[in-house]
C-alpha cells in the first residue's frame, strides 16, 4: 500500500508540526466509509508507513484492501480539514 500527499496537504501539516499519524475508518455513508486522519500512536494491528519524514499508521483492514491513499487538504467557506482519498476517489458522499 502506498500513502499520497498533496502539495496542500504536506503544507498544513508542516503548518501544524503533526507526526506519528493515524487513519482509520470513522464511520459509514451511502458511499461507503469515511477514513479520518489524526495524531496518534499505532494500535494493534495497524500498518506502519514512512512517508516524507512522517509515521502512518493505517488501520490494517484498510491497508489490506487499498491500493494507495492519498492526503488532500480541503478549505473551504464552511468546513475546511484532510480528505483521505482511496485509489483516486473520495470518501464522501
């Protein structure tokens, strides 16, 4: 499995000095789920990633599944954050 950052991505997260990162499933759409991202330890059975001098853990449900994810940073008028997008597509409705 491969972990994709956005050029907008790797500048917010330089912004806010993040390391050790996790992504995990947070929850279910018509779509399919909803992967979040946030600063944490790996837990039991997770995927460890090296990805431009940062630590992913991914959950490994996810990672057994996944091509590729990639981090994108959204800002928008009323909600702005990361999207986590799998194999190209987003996980949003």
């Amino acid at each position: 499995m491969e972990i994709r950052i956005t050029e907008k991505a790797a500048a917010e997260l330089d912004n806010i000095n993040a390391d050790n990162l996790r992504i995990a499933v947070q929850g279910y759409g018509w779509s399919g789920p909803y992967f979040g991202l946030a600063q944490g330890e790996p837990q039991y059975g997770d995927v460890t990633i090296e990805k431009d001098g940062r630590t992913f853990a991914v959950e490994r449900e996810i990672a057994d599944v996944v091509n590729y994810l990639e981090i994108d940073y959204y800002k928008g008028w009323l909600r702005k954050g990361f999207q986590i997008n799998i194999n190209g597509r987003s996980s949003s409705c």
